[in-house]
C-alpha cells in the first residue's frame, strides 16, 4: 500500500493526468430520475454505471472515481438503504476498477453528510467519524487507488473526513466546493482551507463544484501560491439553466478544456469535471492536456490568516446596565393589522416604567403580524427604547435573510434574537411552507459572519452590522443537560445574551443556571404571567417549550377575569422574589397584548431592588 501510495504521488508531481467528469448529471441524461438514488445503481444496475465508466475511460480519463458520492450511512439509512453502505462501496469500487483496467486510476469518491431530512440538528463529532471510517474502509476493501473527499462545504467536516479516511493507508485527495469570491459555504477561506489540510495531513488539496470554471480558476492560483501538494481542480460545466422540463449546462468542451489549461498554468496536476461535464468534455481535455506537466510554482510567504472583525461598534445597548441593576426586556406582539397605536402606546408606558429594551416576536405560531423589523425601527425612533427583533429560520431562504438583516442594520436595529421558529403547519394558513434554510445555531453564525463585516460565504459586506445577538434557552426539559450544550454551541457562534421561554418554578430557573454555570453571557429567565385557568392549560398543554407546574395550574383552577389576573401577577411576584438574587435581569411576555401587567411586574422588580439596596 505505501509504495502504490507513494507512486501516485510522485505521478501527480511529474506529470498532469486527466480526471473524468460529471457521474449524476450524466445517470439522468441515461435516462435514471432525479429522485433516484444514483449509488444504488451499483447493485440494481451495474451494467449502466459501468457503461459510464468505460465511456470516461474511452474519452481520455486517467483517474476515473467510484459512484459513491453519496454512499455514506447518513444519506442511505434516509432511504433505508443505511444496511448496504458496505455493500454498495464495494460494488462501487469493483465496478470502477474493472473498466479502469490496468493503467487508469481509480480514486473512491467520498462525499459530504447531511442530517436525516426534517431533523435541524447538526451530527456529532463520533457520527460523523463512523460514517467516513465505514465508506472510506469498504472502498479502500474495494480496491481503490485513492481517496476523494470531494464538494465539502463544511471545512471542519472535512478535516474529520481526513482524518478518517487517512486510517486506510491510500492517498488522500481534500476538496472544497468554493463559492464567489473564493469561500465555501461556511464561510472559510481558501488560506485556511490550505494550512487546515496541511495540518490534517491530507496529500493533495483542491477544488471541485462551485461556481464555474472562472471562478475555480481563481481558487486554484490562490491554492497554488500556499501549498506544494498536488492539486486537484473540477469545475462545473458553469451554472445550469433550465429549458423545457431539464437542466443544461452551456460551458462547450472547447471553453472548458481552455479554461482548464488555464488552470494547469496556475499549477493544478489532476484536472476533470464536475457537474454538467460529459465524456465529451474529458475528451477535449485529454486533447489540451495530453503530455502536459505541472507548472512551476511561486509560493507566497507564510500567510495569516485574516478573517474579518467587527468594524462597526455596537454602540450603546439595553445591555449596558448589566451587573449594575437588574435589565428588563418585555415582548410584545405587532399587531396583525396595519394599526400600530395600541403597540406605541404601550411601549412608551413600558419604558417610563424602566424597561431596557422591546421584543417583538416574528409571526408567532407562524400567524402573520406586522413586520417587526419596520415596527423596531418605527418604535425605536416614535418612543426612544432600543428593540429586540427576533428572526426566525422560517420564513425567508439564506438569500432574503441576508438581505432582511443588511436591511435591518441600515434602519438602526441593534439587537436580533435568533430562534428557529415554529414551523409553518402550526399556523392558520393552510399551504404556507417553512423554509428553514437556517435555524437558530446557524442562524447566529450568519449574524455573526454579518457583524465581521463578510456575508454568508465571505464577501464583504463593508462595515459590519453590528448587532447584539441574542439566543433562546427552553429550560422546560426533561434533559437540561442537552439544552445546555445547544446554549453553549450559540454562544462559541456569536450569541452574547439568552433570553428563556417562561419559567413558574423558581427551582427550574436555578437547575438552568446551575447546568448553564460556565455560561458567562447575560440570562434572562423568561416570565410570563398567567391570566385565567383556561389560559394557564392551553399554555401547558398546546404550546411548544412552556410547562406550567401542577401547583400552579391549580391556584388558576376556576379563575378568569379580574381574579385570573390578580393571582396570575401574584404568582409572577412570588417567581421574582424568589429568583431576584440569582439573576441580573427578566424577560417579561405579558399575554395577549397587556402590557399593563409587565408595567406592574417591572414596579416589583425595582421596588424589591431598591429595597435589597437599603
């Protein structure tokens, strides 16, 4: 194995050799749907991926890869498929290695996970190790002169995919998918991309997919500039337009083998396609490149890497009172109409009570209200109190979300609380859609990226936004452990305050702050005082992340009106007392508008303060 190893290598350094091109988009075009699973097609239909190989092989390839991009045990158990992982590498492989013959290459293709559809959590660190150690093994038992990790767009991903897949003894090739201006999808650049393969021990470096053969062209000379290791370039056949019920892709053979002379003279030594690419486009790539050998490279000094900072100062915030006395935020909901008097009015009574700063909620229960971003900026310069939009994942794609908070900086929002959001199917629009490209841990991540002045893959947005992040924390769990770890993950994002969905038990607020103790960004324990027994059940029982404890419940039995209220404040009252050591400020969520009662809940809490001060 070492010495295959190392004869690949020594190749690659004497010699360009042509990769093939496009597997999915070329399946489809052999009549294969799009919502076929194209791995499996090594055990159903073998015939027709060898066919594919053998065309690459005829057109000039030297490396051809496996049609296992997607075989790993994330995307297949999806599709219950998840107990032929194993099965499905190594037919890939057999399948590969018997059209490459002696002389062509065969490199194990290996591509990014994805959660389970539907799930917004991430995968850990252990799953995915055992998801790349499965593949990566079964294709290196399959044969395989190599390994291509291939269209990552998570850089840390990719170094556990390394990692892994260097435990096989077989070469390793590591290759982004750059987007414009030369970053990948979260947000790395090529210069930490280079010392980050560098420290994982990866044998070539590289770039695949993105945004065309221009673009991967400019990838590969700042490649090129910071690394000796072979490099690895595969562009798309530039984007793809759709025309009458399909994809096609316009980059001619002709263009794409020039631009890939290009690519050689910046210094690439494994040069094919990605998507869009046929045999076609190998062929004229093998006509440009035949006999070709790498360039000679100019490497630039040791870089550092810079990654933006914030350049805009936050400025003043409902924070800065933190430690000094006790900060209140109240929530209120804009309104569903077009009539903002009753919302003004309350806030301006909310802050000559004393209150910091104003929630306002985005359409919750996914039930559509005002725009809080407009209604921020209206009560901010109406009443004079700072706001706190909150922005979920739901109703706006990566594209408009971006947009949305570049906007919401230039009418002087501050502070953004990031949350996930209720999903579409719990509101009274039947047909609405979620679309949750983001949800709150990635949601943070872009405000962050946004406060350091680049956008969602790294262009420069100029001064940042320079918004005061906030995170949602639901102590309302049977497992506060596992909320904790989330709380901590949004605060290694960006977050720099917590806001938490409505305690009624003094000791589940103190079990939070003891699982959250490392915490060191502001809490503020959410309260939300109850109105009636009705009210107190439909909480409990009907809305997602809210408890309301049996002993409360039952002082609310048989209350409602005047009586409701009065025992409802009185219970937030008692919450307060019991809590007001351990905290440096509430939350307050007066129900249905009223905001009469947070007026009344913030007297309490700076009376006791003052009289905790004498």
């Amino acid at each position: 194995m070492k010495e295959k190893k190392t004869s690949i290598i020594k190749r690659l350094q004497d010699e360009v050799l042509i990769g093939d091109g496009a597997v999915g988009t070329m399946l489809y075009t052999k009549g294969v749907s799009l919502d076929s699973n194209f791995e499996h097609l090594n055990l159903i239909r073998p015939n027709l991926v060898a066919e594919l190989a053998r065309e690459y092989v005829a057109a000039g390839a030297q490396v051809i890869e496996t049609n296992t991009f997607g075989a790993n045990s994330s995307k297949l158990s999806a599709i219950g498929l998840g107990h032929k992982v194993v099965e499905i590498n190594l037919a890939g492989a057999r399948i590969a290695r018997e059209a490459a013959g002696g002389d062509v290459l065969v490199a194990g293709s290996v591509g990014p996970l994805v959660a389970p559809k539907g799930e917004q959590r991430e995968l850990g660190t252990v799953q995915m190790e055992d998801a790349f150690r499965l593949q990566c093994r079964a294709l290196a038992d399959g044969g395989v002169d190599l390994l291509l990790l291939e269209t990552f767009s998570s850089l840390r991903q990719l170094q556990l995919a390394v990692k892994v897949a260097r435990e096989t003894g077989l070469p390793v090739c590591a290759s982004l998918a750059f987007l414009e201006g030369g970053r990948c999808g979260d947000g790395s650049s090529v210069e930490s991309f280079c010392l980050a393969m560098e420290a994982a021990g990866a044998d070539m470096v590289g770039a695949n997919c993105g945004a065309g053969p221009l673009e991967l062209l400019k990838v590969i000379k700042r490649i090129a500039a910071l690394t000796d290791k072979p490099i690895s370039a595969y562009a798309n056949s530039g984007f793809p337009e759709y025309l009458d019920g399909r994809y096609i892709y316009r980059a001619t053979p002709d263009y794409f083998a020039a631009m890939a002379r290009e690519m050689v003279a910046a210094g690439a030594n494994l040069v094919g396609g990605c998507c869009g690419t046929t045999p076609d486009h190998i062929a004229a790539l093998s006509r440009a490149l035949s006999g070709s050998r790498p360039a000679a490279r100019h490497k630039a000094p040791a870089v550092t890497v810079f990654e933006p900072t914030q350049s805009r100062p936050a400025g003043s915030s409902f924070l800065d009172g933190w430690g000094r006395r006790k900060v209140i935020t109240v929530e209120l909901d804009p309104p569903k109409g077009l009539d903002c008097s009753r919302i003004i009015a309350g806030c301006r009574q909310i802050k000559e009570a004393g209150a910091d700063a104003i929630n306002l909620a985005e359409n919750p229960l996914a039930r559509p209200r005002m725009g809080n971003i407009a209604l921020g900026s209206l009560i901010q310069r109406e009443v004079g109190i700072e706001v706190i939009v909150h922005i979920t994942g739901r109703d706006r794609n990566l594209i408009g979300m971006q947009s949305d908070l570049m906007g919401a900086s230039l009418l002087g929002i501050r502070s953004i609380l990031a949350v996930t959001g209720d999903p579409a199917t719990m509101g009274d629009h039947a047909g609405a859609t979620s679309v949750f490209d983001l949800h709150s841990l990635t949601l943070i991540k872009l405000l962050s990226d946004l406060n350091s002045g680049v956008n969602a893959i790294g262009n420069p947005i100029g001064a940042g936004t320079g918004f005061t992040i906030g995170a949602a924390f639901n102590p309302n769990t049977q497992n506060m452990d596992v909320q904790a770890e989330r709380l901590r993950r949004k605060v290694a994002a960006g977050a720099r305050f917590v806001q938490s969905q409505p305690i009624y038990d003094p000791a589940v607020l103190f079990a939070a702050l003891e699982a959250n103790r490392d915490c060191t960004i502001p809490f503020l324990p959410g309260i939300m005082p109850l109105v009636s027994e009705r009210n107190a059940e439909y909480l409990n029982n009907e809305v997602p992340g809210i408890t309301v404890p049996d002993a409360v419940r039952a002082r609310m039995k048989g209350l409602e009106n005047e009586p409701g209220t009065r025992e409802g404040l009185k219970i937030a009252r008692e919450f307060i007392d019991a809590t007001l050591d351990a905290v440096g400020g509430y939350y307050l969520i007066p129900p249905f508008g009223k905001y009469e009662l947070a007026v009344e809940l913030i007297q309490h809490i700076k009376q006791s303060e003052r009289g905790k001060q004498r």
